[in-house]
C-alpha cells in the first residue's frame, strides 16, 4: 500500500517545478510548458484525493477529465497567442522584447 | 503473508520508478536547451504520469492522459514550435538572469515546503485507500456520473473547449488583418507609410491588397 502522502509529494514537486519554470524562463513555450507540468501536479492530486476516501466515488476522477479539457482549451489559447506575439515582435522571448524597449528608451 | 508484502514491496518500486522518471523528464522539458527536445521530453513526461493512474486504478484517465497530452498538447506546442522560425534558437534563455533564477527557486521551494507540511503533518497519511470496482465497472461508473447527474459539466466544458477554439481562430484572424494596420508606433507617427511603396513592403503589396478586400467584405 503506497501512502497518500508520497502521491502528494510527488504532485507537489511537480507543481514547484511548473512554478519553478514559468518564474525562470522568458520562452514563452517554456512558460506554457511549466503551466502544463502543473496542471499535471494538480492531476495526480486529485486523483489520489479520491482513491483515498472513506467511500469510492467518481468525483476526483471527473474532475481531472474537466481539468485536462480546460488545460488542452487553454494551451490552444496560449498557442494563437504566442504566434500573435511572434507575428508582432518577431520573438517569443520575453526578456529580448524588454530589453529593446530598453534600449530604445536610451 | 510473504506474497502480500512483496506485492506492496513491489508497487512501491514501481512508484519511486515513475516518480523519478516523472520529476527527471518535467527537469529536462524545463532546462534542455534544445526546444524541440524539450517538448518531447514533456510528451514522455506527460505518458509517464499516466503511470501514477494505473497504480490508482483511474483507467480511463491513463487513455485520455496519454491521448490529450502525449497525443494531443504535445503535438500542438510541437506545431508552435515549427511555426516559429526562432523557437529552436537555444540563445533564447540568455536574459535568464542569475536574480531571476534564484527568484524562481526560492519560490518552488517555498511551494514544496509547504507541500510537504501539508502532505506529512495532516493525517492524510493515516487515510487507506479503498478499492476501485473492476474495470468495467469502473468505465461504466464514471460514465454514469458524468452523464446522468453531471451532464450541465460536460456542456460547459464542451462549451469552453469551443469558445477557445473559435477564440483561437479569431486571434490569428485579427492578427492577419493586424499585419496590414501595423499598430506601431512609428506607422501611427507616419500614416503616409501606407501609400509609400518603396521598402521592404512594396513586396507583399499584392498580396496584402487582396487580404484587405477580404478582411473588408467580412
């Protein structure tokens, strides 16, 4: 029998790594990547939340199939974003956009 | 008795296995230097999660992970990816600064710090987990629930899966009809720009005449 709390450890490692990763990059495909890994921290949360119930229902399970639609509608959001981004800016780096501006302040 | 506690001895290797694969694959999305590589990483990630769902008995969600992740947001960033001349550029990370580093650790730190007290001083561990009905059961039960009394979730998320969809498609419109109304701040100085032909835009001038009479009749 695997305890709850390792599940919650892993899923909260995975959670500190997706923050980790949307604090640290300027790509924006990294940034949508690190929001990925977290929604996948969440995930296995939940569905160790529902295994480890006084009684089995279905409700984590249900929720993790909501979270991963809303998590796929949300990265083809991010996607036609970023290519407006790219289209604009001609990067998808965050930093280089700042930095020009900068630069251009000067 | 000795077959049981190799079984749990079992499934807890199995655990640490997928759990070190997991967290290692997540690392590597988030810190190989090579885009494409990275997206790929966050593909096998995403299928070794799936892991996780088998040892919880969640087999419906083990498909669905590996077809919406694995299967489906992977190859959509992989898309973005190409779609993007300078996406593969690795010198994309040179502005990570040192600062901005240490800022992004000392927070996930602090997230898994809390975790933790959350996960180990709460007793959650105390809690067993109970079993699961058999695998057809399992389908049968989750489909039940979803469709019989949570039918008004499925819409909705239906209805957001569409709304981003068509929200998606009006973006990238907007962004065409945006290339021929540059919203800079040298063409609003300059609205002469548009009758200049000479330049790096008199080459798409055809093409961008048409596009306009298109954006216009819609």
């Amino acid at each position: 029998m695997i305890p709850l709390s390792w599940y919650l450890v892993v899923a909260f490692m995975l959670i500190g790594l997706g923050a980790y990763g949307m604090v640290t990059k300027r790509n924006l495909i990294r940034i949508i990547i690190g929001a990925e890994i977290m929604a996948n921290g969440v995930n296995i949360a939940l569905v160790a939340f529902s295994i480890y119930t006084s009684v089995f229902t279905f409700t984590g399970q249900a929720l993790v199939i909501i979270v991963i639609s809303v998590t796929a509608a949300h990265t083809a959001l991010a996607m036609a974003l970023m290519l407006m981004y790219n289209a604009r800016y001609s990067t998808v780096d965050l930093g280089e956009r700042v930095a020009a501006e900068g630069s251009k302040s000067e | 008795m000795l077959m049981q506690g190799l079984e749990v001895l079992l499934e807890q290797a199995e655990f640490f296995v997928i759990a070190i694969v997991v967290l290692g694959l997540a690392y590597l999305a988030l810190e190989h230097r090579e885009i494409t590589y990275a997206v790929f990483f966050f593909g096998f990630m995403a299928a070794a999660v799936a892991g996780f769902y088998i040892l919880l008995e969640a087999p419906f969600l083990v498909g669905i992970q590996i077809a919406v992740y694995t299967g489906g947001i992977s190859a959509l960033i992989i898309f973005g990816v190409l779609l993007l001349p300078r996406a593969q550029d690795s010198s994309l990370e040179i502005f990570q600064t040192p600062r901005r580093r240490r800022l992004g650790l000392l927070l996930s730190a602090a997230v898994m710090l809390l975790s933790a007290v959350l996960a180990f001083f709460y007793p959650w561990s105390e809690l067993s987990p109970v079993s699961p009905p058999e695998l057809p059961q399992n389908i049968q039960g989750l489909a039940a629930w979803l469709w019989d009394s949570h039918g008004i979730y499925v819409e909705m998320i239906a209805l957001i899966m569409l709304t981003a969809l068509v929200g998606s498609v009006a973006i990238l419109k907007r962004m065409k009809a945006e290339e021929l109304r540059p919203l800079t701040a040298e063409s609003h100085q300059e609205p002469a720009g548009r009758k200049d032909t000479a330049g790096s835009g008199s080459a798409s001038q055809p093409e961008t005449a048409g596009e306009e009479k298109e954006v216009g009749s819609e």
